[in-house]
C-alpha cells in the first residue's frame, strides 16, 4: 500500500502560511491541497523530478489556481524547462526516507505496547500484593482469635482449680466446714485410714507454692487419692504430681 510522510506540525509551518497569504486559503486548507499535489506526485517520482508536468497541471491538482507558484514563493516546487521538481523530495517521500519513517512508527508501537504490557503487569502485581494482604491480615485475625480461645479456656482452667470447683468435690456437708474440721473429717474417713492427712496437706500446700498452683480441696483429694496405702508402717509418696 502506498503512502507518504506528512509532519504533524505542518499546519503551522511559516511556508504553509505564506502559501495560504499568497492563495488566500487556510492553512489547513492549504495542508489538504499540499497532500492532494505529494501523492499525485509521490507514484510519478522516484527523485522529485516529473517531466513534462506544468504549473497548470499542480494548479488543477490543488483545485486552487496560483497554487503552484505560492510552493515555488516558498521554494516547495521548481519549475524546469521540461518539467517541474519537488526539491527535497528525498528527505520525505523517497523509498529510503519511507523506510525510515516506518521503522521510527515500528519503535513507537513497540514503545507503546511494552508500556501497556508493563502497566498491565504492574496492575496484576497490584491485585496479587492486595490479595496476599488480605489472606494475611485474615491469616493474622484468625491467629488472634485462636490465642483469645485458647487464654479464654486457661482462664476457665484456673477457675476450676480454684474453690468453688473444688468444692464440688467435698463430702456431704463439707461446704460448712472450716479448712481444719474438713481435714480433721478426711482423717476420721476410714477411705484414708493410715494416712497422715495433716501432713499430706502440709505437703501439698508446699508443692503448690513451688509450682504455683491453687491448694483447693478438690486438689488435696486428688492428691490423697494416689496415694497407695501404707504398707509395714511406711507412706509412700504420690505417683503422679499434680
């Protein structure tokens, strides 16, 4: 497909203002009359030079009469006993000039296309850091959450080993014992026979202390509850600390 190179900043040349004076056309008028004369002339000539051509024949191209001598005012156009001459004709319209301009467009698109491709990429990795975000932050939340359940059940923890738990686990009318009648009950209660329960519980008041944990009644039951009944006059220790 054949085409020629026109500037865009053509319409404001100062040559095309002086043709436009001279014509009394437009400026862009004059660009369109312009085109109309380079691609009559651009299949005709290979080095500007078109025999046998006549400032007539580019007046009647234009459409415009005294065209062809406002181009020769502005030394846009030669007229030459057997023809006329586009000077500079190799700096725009030859095949090498073409190539150039083609090859400068090629540039330009691939320019524009690495650009789009690059802000496109750029948008995906956008969305991508904003989705590894958000499964963090919900990662984090879903963190937090399990760390509240899990102080939440320590602290129901400590709370059963405290009193009113252990409580539960007293005789039948222990609740309005004081600490020294419920021992003095557990001695007397044949199920600990041979047991010094007031030294167990000394025992287990101590452990608690070092372990930091809450002496309740519930626990010094579990506590005399592992312990094996005396063999030959001797106590053994609890198996398994609480």
């Amino acid at each position: 497909m054949s085409w020629i190179k026109i500037r865009t900043n053509l319409a404001t040349d100062p040559a095309v203002a002086a043709i436009g004076i001279c014509t009394k056309m437009h400026p862009r008028q004059v660009v369109g009359c312009l085109v109309a004369v380079w691609c009559w002339a651009d299949p005709l000539t290979a080095d500007g030079f078109i025999p046998h051509a006549t400032e007539r024949l580019i007046d009647d191209i234009s459409g415009k009469r005294g065209f062809a001598a406002a181009m020769v005012g502005v030394q846009w156009l030669c007229v030459e006993t057997s023809g006329i001459r586009f000077p500079n004709w190799d700096r725009h319209h030859s095949q090498s000039a073409k190539a150039r301009a083609g090859e400068s467009e090629r540039k330009r698109i691939a320019r524009h296309g690495g650009e789009k491709a690059a802000a496109s990429v750029a948008k995906m990795s956008g969305q991508s850091s904003g989705q590894s975000s958000g499964q963090t932050t919900e990662q984090s939340l879903d963190q937090r959450r399990g760390e509240e359940r899990r102080e939440e059940n320590k602290t129901v923890g400590r709370a059963d080993e405290s009193a009113p738990a252990a409580s539960s686990a007293k005789p039948a009318g222990a609740n309005q014992l004081s600490d020294a009648d419920w021992l003095k009950s557990l001695a007397d209660d044949q199920a600990y026979a041979g047991i010094n329960v007031g030294a167990e519980h000394a025992r287990m008041v101590r452990w608690c202390e070092v372990n930091r944990k809450q002496p309740s009644r519930r626990r010094f039951i579990n506590w005399l509850n592992r312990i094996e009944k005396p063999m030959g006059g001797l106590f053994e220790r609890p198996r398994v600390q609480l």
